[in-house]
C-alpha cells in the first residue's frame, strides 16, 4: 500500500465511523489499527485500496497466533516472512545480477541478521516471546551498514565502527558499550552465500569458539589504540546478574573501572549545551569571567556551519533567543474569556502533550504561515466550516464568499498568474458547502 491507499482507506474508515452514529470520528491511525486487528472488517471496502490491508491483516493475525500458542520471535517472523511474495522477488533479483541483484543480496543479508538477532535474543534469557527480540532491535541504535561515507570534518566528532577505525588515530577515543555478549561478539560471522569461507585450498571451516574470542580481543585493541592522549571506555553494570554486565575485556585494560551512579548535570545534548551557556551568561551570581567565557562559548558554536554554509547550531545565536525583545502589548483581545476554548482532536494533543505556547501560536494567535496555497486556503475553509457550525456566520453563499474576498489576497502562489484561477476554481464548490450544510 502507498500513502494515496492509506490516506483512501482512513478516509472510508472515517466515514464508516461517522455513519455509525458517531460525529466526531477516532483519528484515521486508531480506525486503521483496528482495521488490520480484524482484516474482515475490510471486506466491505473498495479491494483497490483495501486489499493489501486485508492481506496485512490476516499475516499478522498468523504471527500473533504462532506467539500467543508459545512461538518464538523467529519463528513469528518467519510467518511474516514466508507470508509475503517479498522472498520470491529478492531471489529473482539476486539471479538476475547486476545492481538490482547486489541490492538484493544485501537485503537478504539483512533479513538473515534480522533471523539471527530474532534466535539470539530467545537464547539468552528466553521465556518472554518477542519482548527480548523487541529490546534486543531497540537497543541498536546505528546500524553497521548505514555508516555512509561522507565529507569528514576536521573538528567534528566522528562515529564509526571498530573495523573502520584501522589506521587512524585520534586526540581522544571514547569505545562505548562495552558489554558482554557485544564484546565479544561470539556469533559465527558469515554472510547468506558464505563468501567469506572461499580460501585458495577450498572452503574453510568456521572459526571455533576460541578463534572468535582471540578476533574480538584484537579488534577491541584495535578500538582502544587508536587514542594518542586519552581513552574512555564505557559499560552498563546492571543490578543483578540477569541483566547487561560489562565485558570481560575492562578487565584486561590494567585500569580499575569508575562506577557512576548519579546522573549527568544535564543532558549531553547539543541543546542542553547552549541553554546552560545561555543561562550562565544572564546569571548574576556567575563571575564576570564565567559569563565572558560561556558568551564566548555560544559565539564559536553560532558560528560553526555545515558543508553548505548552514548553521550547525542556530539556537547559539542571539538573534534566536526569545526574550530579548520588548514584550507586544494589544488592547484588544485575544478572544473573550467567558466564551469557552472549542478543541480538536488534534489541538488537544497538541495542548497536552507537546507545547501549549506552541498550539496558542498557531491555533490562537494564527501565527504560523501556510507552507502552501493548498493549505492556507484548507485553512480558511476550516475556519469558516467552525463559524458556520458553531452559528457565529450563517449558511449563506453570499456571506462565504464575502468572508472568502477578504482573505483570499493574502494567500501566497506559486505564480501570479495562478491567484485568479484558483479564486474562480476554489470559488465553485461553496454552493455545494451550503447545500450540505
């Protein structure tokens, strides 16, 4: 299914909604999450847009049973996997050759990793179903083969894995996540078509046990040279035994470890960075000195840019801090604050959960600019389609396109030309609004 298919489908699943009695219907992601639990709810839908829903449905219905019945993770995505025509497809592709066969022996690369994290994860505590493999898909934060080559920054940070940090060396080297069960990584290496095993004498065996662990400390050494003046190396001790222990390579280093119980002063962001710095340089109790030196700080950060001249770190910037400028006065107000505040759905989750500066910008104040002429004029008919069913402005063509007229000159085009078409196009469908209404 492509966006126009689910965009269709939550439409219809709307309506479905709405003609049930329900008038103002559940967002389209809810409707569609419950559509895929129960797949012949879909049977009365168009098949153009639902089919692929129905066929979702039904495999993950498989999956759920094959955990509910004692299955493992693996064995769940196997149902999915086998249930797809995904797996015909890269085969072909992979016969074929050429960059369309190459792509697709590197996804079946990726799908046999996923198949092995999938076993691992049940092996090493098991009896939890898919959660372990879950926690396991989460825990991995960058993936090996994502690591793109890129212009490299002098005095940037660089992020890599061990493998590609052979030969290079750096002032400070931090070698983080120094975990047992990831250092080593005892896993047989290997890739679908084995290519690795091919030597001059034939196909060699793979490594034992013992072979792996002697790799692993050499890679590790490999990490933990590359510093010339300081080396941090950083590991996760958990409370018990069950949970993620520290590799037994801290031991080799000849350094006791430091154990940190309390948390960080602040976060170590970029963001929190510069609202400490922004505060120090405001704060009365800090020394002259101080404040120089964090004001000096926010000018070296505002000035860094990107490879094509953007600002790395805009909010180091005065001219992005709010509060530097005398505060707006207005007689009139806002709105009057005996008439109740009417919210949407999606007001509301905004108010709530994200910034409610943020929504009475946007909502009340009307301070965001449309991205778009399509959405500044959806804009004004969701304005109007409020006034006309709170009562505020009649049901009258003529009063719409009077309220029309008035801001239809401040809407932005792409071309001058295209300001009257539209004017005369969008023009047309207000008799059927107030037919509807």
């Amino acid at each position: 299914m492509d966006a126009a298919d689910l965009r269709r489908l939550g439409r219809a699943l709307r309506e479905e909604e709405r003609s049930a009695g329900r008038a103002v219907p559940r967002p389209s992601d809810v409707l569609l999450a419950e559509a895929l639990a129960e797949p012949e709810r879909l049977a009365v839908h168009d098949p153009a847009y639902a089919r692929g829903a129905q066929n979702l449905g039904r495999l993950l219905r498989t999956a759920r049973e094959t955990l509910a019945r004692g299955g493992t993770a693996e064995q769940a995505l196997w149902a999915l996997w086998d249930g797809t025509p995904w797996p015909g497809r890269l085969e072909r592709a992979a016969q074929r050759g050429g960059t369309a066969g190459r792509n697709a022996d590197r996804d079946l690369d990726a799908v046999c990793a996923l198949f092995e994290t999938a076993a691992r994860a049940e092996e090493r505590t098991g009896g939890r179903g898919a959660l372990n493999f879950l926690e396991e898909i989460d825990a991995q934060d960058i993936a090996a083969d994502t690591l793109s080559r890129r212009m490299v920054r002098p005095d940037a940070v660089r992020l890599m894995t061990a493998h590609r940090s052979k030969g290079l060396e750096w002032a400070l080297v931090v070698v983080a996540g120094v975990q047992e069960g990831l250092w080593p990584d005892l896993r047989r290496r290997g890739s679908l078509l084995e290519a690795d095993r091919i030597g001059r004498d034939g196909l060699a065996e793979p490594l034992p046990p013992g072979a792996l662990l002697a790799e692993e400390r050499r890679l590790f050494y490999v990490a933990a040279t590359r510093a010339k003046e300081r080396l941090v190396v950083t590991a996760v001790k958990a409370a018990s035994e069950d949970g993620d222990q520290p590799s037994r390579f801290l031991a080799e280093l000849g350094v006791p470890p430091t154990d940190v119980t309390h948390r960080p002063r602040r976060p170590l962001s970029v963001a929190a960075l510069v609202a400490e710095l922004r505060a120090t340089t405001v704060d009365p109790d800090a020394s002259e000195a101080l404040r120089d030196a964090a004001a000096r700080r926010l000018a070296r950060l505002a000035a860094l840019r990107d490879e094509e001249g953007r600002p790395l770190v805009p909010a180091a910037h005065p001219y992005r801090w709010w509060g530097l400028y005398e505060p707006t006065h207005s007689e009139v107000p806002l709105r009057d604050r005996d008439r109740p505040v009417a919210l949407s759905g999606s007001a509301l989750d905004q108010l709530v959960n994200t910034c409610s500066l943020q929504w009475f910008l946007g909502r009340e104040v009307k301070a965001d600019a449309p991205s778009t002429a399509a959405q500044g004029f959806g804009n004004v008919v969701h304005v109007l389609a409020d006034e006309v069913a709170s009562g505020r402005t009649p049901a009258d063509l003529a009063v719409l396109m009077e309220r029309l007229d008035s801001v239809w000159d401040g809407l932005a085009f792409d071309a001058p030309g295209s300001h009257d078409r539209r004017r005369s196009r969008h023009g047309r469908p207000w008799s059927a609004f107030c037919t509807g209404m």
